[in-house]
C-alpha cells in the first residue's frame, strides 16, 4: 500500500516541477547574469568575466556583501576588495548588517541603487537569508539584475543565489535539508552545492533530488563557475561540475547494472560546455579540455 501511495506522489512532484519549468519563461534572470562559483581558489578567467559583465573596470560599481562571514570578519572583504582593485575596479563599496530591519531601510540599500555587480561572500549562507531574505535589500539585488547587472558569490554565497537552499542548517553544513531552505531565488527551481569533488560530496545532492524531484541539481567544484544568462548557463575556471535531474537518479536506481541505464545518477560538464536549464539537457557535448586556455 505504501508503494502504491509514494509513486503517484513522486509523479505529482515531477509532473509539478516541470509544469513550472513551463510556465516560467526564464529558469536563470531574463536580464543581467549571475557568477556562481564552486569555493576555493578562483582563477583570473572567473574575475575577469564578473568585472566584464559589471561593464569593466572603469565603469563597474560593485557591492560586495560579507554578510555569511563570522561575525569577526563580516564587515570587511579584504580579500575580494583587493583583487578587484587589482583588476582596475576604483567603485567598491562593502555592505552588510546582520539585522532585516536594517536592510528595509532606504539608506542601507542607496549603494546597491547605482550598483553594476553584487558580490556574495562565503561563509555560511542561512546569514544571508536571515539578514536579506524578502527585504528592500532583496528588492534591490533582483534590481541590479533587471538593468543589465550582475551577481555572483563563491562557496555559500553560491548556494545562496537559488531557489533552494542545501547545507543551510544552522546545526551545521553536513544536514543537506535544514532549518534554513529558501535561497534568494535568482536561478528558480535549482539547488547549488559547492566544493562538491574537493571534499567528496559527489552523491550529497542524490537523496535531496529523491526527496524535491522538481529541483534541478547543480553541484560546482572549487575553482570553477556557472555564468547564467535567461535559460543558459556555461561551465568556466579549472574543474567539473555535476548535474542531478530526478529522471537521471531514477534510471540510475532502476538499472544499477547500468544495462538501459542513461548511466549513473549525475554527469560532468566541465569547461567550455553549456547547458539549457529550462530543457534540462546539455547544448555542447565537446567540452574542452580542464586548464585548456579557451581558442
């Protein structure tokens, strides 16, 4: 009997997730792009494209949010000031607060108002939600995006930029579905995970795609990004990034022998290969090679 029940709900949750993927003309933002970087160390390839698309170094006004740091460190960004000063970026403003009442507030939000680039810091992401979720702040992100702008953010401000928040349990990072899941909702019905190879989180997004089979999972690993664009995105930086769809994980479990199978529960995309989120297929089966400087 219980068999019976579960199926026709998983078929629901399917048939919902795609009834939406449908509905929505845009999976990622129908104007600006977003950056989604997997942790670690960040090539010059994934700064450059995120000065660029803030409109270069000379006219780019970029707010960086260390706001998932501790509470020692959230209210500078040293590190990431400093490489895009390097990159020639003179309009760099660090914003941050702790409290929602404060990022309702129209003084806090003035820089975010001329902003081109918005910059999540890592850390831990359920700060984030706490401090901007539904605010005037969160109005304004989606605003950088509406004129053209960008966003983008490493480690948990990565996960941060979905819909659905993995890892974000005040706990700890290792509970994958916590007391923390609404993301900022920049990329709609798609779960993020990051340093994914790094620390051996390969099968981490499995149960959570079992689980919300109406989410696309992407799972980047450290050093490499996701640049988005409307339904698009293209994998850049040195390493692989994973995809979890429900109809991948289920044939995987049906034929574990791999006989009929579509392979095993995620695939690899890596450098130079794109991917269409709204038909959840890949566009470029020809990636090129990791660390081949792009022709």
């Amino acid at each position: 009997m219980k068999k019976q029940i579960i199926l026709p709900l998983l078929f629901l949750a399917l048939l919902v997730g795609r009834i939406n993927a449908q509905t929505t003309q845009f999976v990622g933002p129908e104007k600006g792009s977003l950056v989604i970087v997997g942790g670690g160390n960040m090539g010059s390839e994934i700064w450059d494209r995120f000065v660029e698309l803030a409109g270069g170094p000379a006219a780019a006004s970029i707010v960086i949010i260390p706001t998932a740091g501790e509470d020692s460190s959230a209210d500078s960004a040293p590190r990431e000031e400093e490489k895009l000063l390097s990159l020639g970026v003179k309009d760099i403003t660090i914003l941050h607060t702790r409290d929602p009442k404060v990022a309702n507030q129209e003084s806090f939000v003035a820089p975010l108002r001329k902003a081109t680039g918005v910059w999540f810091v890592g850390g831990r992401h359920w700060r984030l939600a706490d401090s901007y979720l539904n605010t005037l702040a969160h109005k304004e992100f989606n605003a950088v995006l509406s004129r053209g702008g960008v966003i983008g953010g490493t480690s948990a401000g990565a996960t941060v930029l979905g819909s659905f928040m993995v890892r974000g349990d005040t706990k700890g990072n290792s509970i994958m579905i916590g007391d923390h899941t609404q993301g900022l909702d920049f990329i709609h019905n798609v779960t993020i995970d990051q340093h994914f190879l790094r620390r051996n989180r390969q099968f981490d997004l499995v149960d959570v795609i079992k689980t919300r089979p109406e989410l696309l999972g992407v799972a980047i690993d450290e050093g490499t990004a996701i640049v988005v664009q409307q339904n698009t995105f293209e994998v850049i930086g040195a390493s692989y990034v994973g995809i979890y769809e429900a109809g991948q994980i289920a044939n995987s479990t049906k034929y574990p022998s791999g006989q009929n199978s579509t392979g095993g529960p995620f695939y690899f995309l890596s450098k130079g290969q794109k991917f269409d989120l709204k038909a959840r297929k890949v566009l470029s089966q020809q990636p090129q090679r990791v660390n081949e400087p792009a022709k």
